[in-house]
C-alpha cells in the first residue's frame, strides 16, 4: 500500500470517528410515538398515570394483560370498573358484546381513545366529529371539565395537536357531560365548546367516553397543572370497586421480543455496536480480503528437436552411415529451398540457378558450384568423413549468407 493510499484511509478513519463522536454527543431525540404502554416513560406513555392510580386506588387495580374477551370469559365472577386508554381502540364483534353484556350487569367501562368502531357509536346513539385549527394558527386545544365542582378559571392547554374530535351527536336522554373542548378560531379568539367526555347508562352499569387519550400521558399530567384535569376525570371511578387496567390494546409494545432492542435501547450499548459493525467493515476491506495463492512456476517444455536431431547423427555416423546422412542432409536442404524460395528442385536447369541466385544473394557459379558436389555425392558409392564435413559446410554458408551472414 503506497503513501497516498495511506493517508486517504488515515482521514477516512478520522471523518468516520469524527462523525461517531459527534452522533453520539448529539442531544438524545424525544420519543413521541403515542405507546399508552404502562412501563413506558416517554411522553406519551402512560407510566405516571399507573403510578398515580396505584397511589389513590391502592389495593384495587389490577393490570390485565390478556384480551377483554379472554379475562372475562374465564372469570364471569369479576366487577368493578374496566379502563381503557389508547389511541384508537377496536375490540371487534363478538369481544365488545362480551364488554357490554358484563356493563349492562351493573359494571362500569371507562374508555379514552380518538375514535371507536361504528358497532359502539350505534350502540350508543352518538355521532363523532373533529375540530381542526385555522390555517396558519397554531394548533392549541383547551380542555375543560363542565362538573361545578371541577371547574377552574382557565381551561387546561394542550399544544400538540391541531385537531381535536367531539360528540357531534349523543342520547340526550340518557348521557351527561363531563368535559369539553375548545380551538380557537380563525375570526374570533375562542371557539364554541364541544363534548368530548360523556357518561351514560347502559343497562345496570355506566359506560364513560373520553376523546382525549393524551390527558391520561405523562406529558400531559407533567405539564404544568393539566393533572388537576386527569384527577377530575379519575374522580369518577368507582373506588370501592376493582379497577382493571387494561395493556392488550396498546400500540406499542409492553415487552420487546428482539434482544437488539437491549443494544439499540441504550446509548452506550448501542455505539458499541455500530463501532464493532464499522471494525468489522474495515477488517473485510483492508485486511479480510481473499489472498491469492502463490501461482507455481511453469517452466516451458524444451525444445528437443535438435537433440533429437544430433543424437539421430551420431547414430548413423558411429555406424559409418556416412552416404545416409549425406542423403538425409541434401533432402532436407531441397526441401528448405522449396519452402523459402518456392522453386521446383526437381528440374535443375540453367534458368533455375539464375532465378535461385537472384534469390538467395548468390552469384550463379556459386549455386552451381554447391549443386555440382552434390550431383558427385549423390553417384558416389562410398562417401568419407571429409566430403561430409565440406557438404555440411558448403549447405551451412548458404544459408548464412541467404540470410545476409557472411
């Protein structure tokens, strides 16, 4: 790895713990997801209205964690007063029967969520509608609670929401008020107040609607006095009665499945994770990376043509075969002729030596005199060793000097 590359790595390394160090000593983002989950302490989880319920109804509450349909299927003998808090509650046919049948035996539902199924609304002869601030002004609802007892001077604020939903229609006959809501308009400073808290008969027991969920979070009870509101609203819970604290319909989640969560939950947990992830990624780029096995070293095949070639010779020239390797010698130099100069061998006549000494940078009486001691060996009988050496070296300077080699 050169220098260059070095120093490039050096200041990725440095911008990504630069980057880490400042994520991590950036200011820890609020969790407003609306959970309503008991150990939740995030705003809009419901920990202090647990603790607070705990404190004022000591004794009588009782956290259920199984659906409504469930519990009071398997105890028929329950009473007492059963409480739901959530953003949007949906039980279904068969359990909200299950729900109102145990009301209408003299118990009381409590219930606080933005909206409830079509099957509730009908049941009780009410209609739901929403209040939305003007365009461009902000959007603070304030609560009030309509009991003379509970009354205050000022309405409680809440700033979070710019719309709010109320009792467009109810029974009149047989529900009462006990809250309402109020935006401020758009021409005038205060809108026209709308239920949206209401108590009503159903059969032996009572059944209390609240459209504000939010008054029942931590946000809300912490904010200022907003907890005299809540109060106001618990205040009409039977205490003598058990008081059943609904965690199945919720949003979030009471207990998380993922062991990640552990990591990811805590801040010191979870950097010590990404920096094992980033390690990790740097180790498979730099260092993790596959290493190419040493390639053997494949030596070519020599050429053994010409070892053959001698060893051939000397064969024939310890047996005294001079006259054979003279044969071979003159048909391989007729056969280099053909292929380099493309001339017929065959017919050796005056115009051949002129056209092959024009070729092969020969005078004619040079190629002349070569092809006359080879015409003698060939009729020879008996050729000796000198005869052979001066074929070997007449064929050998003819082709050097062919090849422009003296």
């Amino acid at each position: 790895m050169g220098k260059k590359s070095a120093v490039y790595i050096a200041i990725a390394i440095l911008t990504v713990a630069l980057l880490m160090l400042m994520q991590y000593n950036k200011p820890k983002e609020i969790n407003w997801f609306p959970s309503y989950v008991m150990q939740h302490k995030i705003p809009y989880g419901t920990y202090v209205l647990n603790e607070v319920m705990a404190h004022f109804f000591s004794g009588r509450i009782e956290q259920i964690r199984i659906p409504p349909f469930e519990f009071l299927t398997t105890n028929s003998d329950v009473e007492g007063t059963y409480f739901f808090v959530n953003d949007r509650i949906q039980f279904g046919e068969t359990e909200l029967n299950t729900l109102l049948d145990w009301t209408a035996e003299g118990n009381n539902l409590f219930m606080a969520a933005g909206s409830f199924e079509e099957q509730l609304l009908d049941t009780l002869h009410i209609e739901i509608g929403s209040l939305y601030a003007g365009f461009g002004q902000e959007g603070v609802q304030f609560h009030k609670l309509v009991h003379p007892m509970l009354k205050q001077d000022s309405p409680y604020p809440f700033d979070k929401d710019s719309y709010a939903a109320y009792f467009e229609s109810l029974d009149t006959l047989n529900s009462k008020v006990l809250g309402a809501v109020e935006i401020p308009s758009v021409n005038d400073s205060t809108q026209t107040a709308r239920f949206n808290v209401i108590k009503q008969k159903f059969g032996k027991g009572e059944i209390i609607l609240s459209l504000f969920p939010k008054a029942f979070t931590n946000y809300f009870i912490l904010k200022e006095g907003n907890k005299d509101y809540t109060a106001g609203l618990l205040s009409y819970l039977n205490g003598s009665q058990t008081i059943y604290m609904d965690n199945h319909h919720k949003a979030g989640k009471a207990v998380f499945t993922s062991p990640m969560h552990i990591f990811l939950s805590t801040k010191e947990l979870k950097w010590a994770y990404y920096i094992v992830l980033i390690g990790t990624l740097f180790y498979v780029i730099f260092e993790g990376k596959r290493k190419q096995r040493a390639i053997p070293l494949v030596r070519p095949l020599k050429n053994r043509t010409l070892t053959f070639t001698r060893t051939i010779a000397d064969m024939y020239f310890e047996k005294g075969e001079q006259r054979q390797i003279a044969e071979h010698k003159i048909a391989y130099f007729l056969e280099y002729l053909r292929s380099r100069f493309y001339l017929d061998t065959q017919n050796r006549d005056e115009g051949f030596y002129a056209n092959l000494a024009s070729r092969s940078n020969h005078s004619v009486e040079e190629v002349k005199e070569l092809f006359n001691f080879i015409e003698k060996l060939k009729v020879r009988m008996e050729i000796n060793d000198t005869e052979l050496k001066k074929l070997n070296t007449s064929i050998e300077k003819f082709k050097a000097k062919t090849n422009g080699r003296k």
